[in-house]
C-alpha cells in the first residue's frame, strides 16, 4: 500500500476503503488530469463523497492524488468547480477547510507539503476569471493558482 493510501485510510472520517487505484476515485472527471507518467500514480480519493455524512454541511473538497516523485509521494488536491468571479469566494473557503483537514491529519498534510503546487482547482465548464479582475488576485493571495480546464500532475 503506498504511502498515499495508508495515510488517508489513518486520516479522520476516511479508512482503506477511500483510496482507489490510479484516478478512479476521480470517474468522469479523471480525463480533467494529465500525469507526466500515470503509473507513478499512487492513488485516489474522492474526499467530498468520503466525507459527506462526518461533514454533512462542511465545504468539502472533491479529490486528492498521491504521486510518486522518485523517493517520495506528495499529494495534489483537485477541485472541480464552475469557474467564473462569482465561485472564487466559494473555492477559496473549501481550499480553507482542506487546509485545516489535512493539518489535524499530519501524514496527508506532509505528503502535501511535499508537492509544488498541490491546490487545483478544475474548470467543469470554461474559466470566467477576467486576470485584471480583483477574484484573479484573491486566488494567488490565497495560494491558489488559477482555473485551467485541466492539469498536469506532478
């Protein structure tokens, strides 16, 4: 078992079960992710629908990957959302409560501490975030890089 998946099966409201091979965790949306190499995949979970009755009205995020980087994993989080100005606010406030979900689950939180870049979010439809626009700004202030209509991972 990778290091991804043991540390979501120890991680709060989530066991063994949640963490799927590849990017199945991710279904329909797994064409959204391009891995530089998809058998350094270590695994999947769609972390909105694992934590949906221990966090029933929290602004849960959708997925986390882990990746090998030669040595050691790191964790991506992956959020799928419509992405115009009006849904930034929104976003941010779910990349809040990852934040503080995976700083009470140590394990997770360091496999993401070991990624660059391991916040992103995934257009379900086109971006409508105008660069010269103040949301543009808010989602770097926050360390967040823009919509894209897919991503590569690492």
């Amino acid at each position: 078992m990778s290091r991804f998946c043991k540390a979501v099966a120890n991680a709060e409201g989530l066991d063994q079960g949640h963490c799927r091979p590849g990017l199945r965790a991710l279904g329909a949306n797994s064409p959204k992710i391009r891995p530089e190499d998809p058998r350094k995949l270590t695994g999947s979970i769609d972390l909105d629908a694992a934590l949906k009755e221990t966090y029933p009205e929290g602004p849960r995020w959708d997925y986390g990957i882990g990746y090998d980087l030669g040595g050691w994993e790191a964790a991506y989080w992956i959020e799928v959302h419509p992405a115009d100005t009006s849904k930034v606010r929104e976003v941010i406030h779910k990349l809040e409560w990852l934040k503080g979900f995976l700083k009470r689950n140590n394990v997770l939180w360091n496999l993401t501490r070991n990624a660059d870049n391991p916040y992103r979010w995934v257009a379900s439809g086109r971006v409508n975030i105008p660069k010269t626009s103040k949301e543009f700004r808010l989602l770097s202030q926050n360390g967040l890089s823009p919509p894209q209509s897919s991503t590569a991972i690492p």
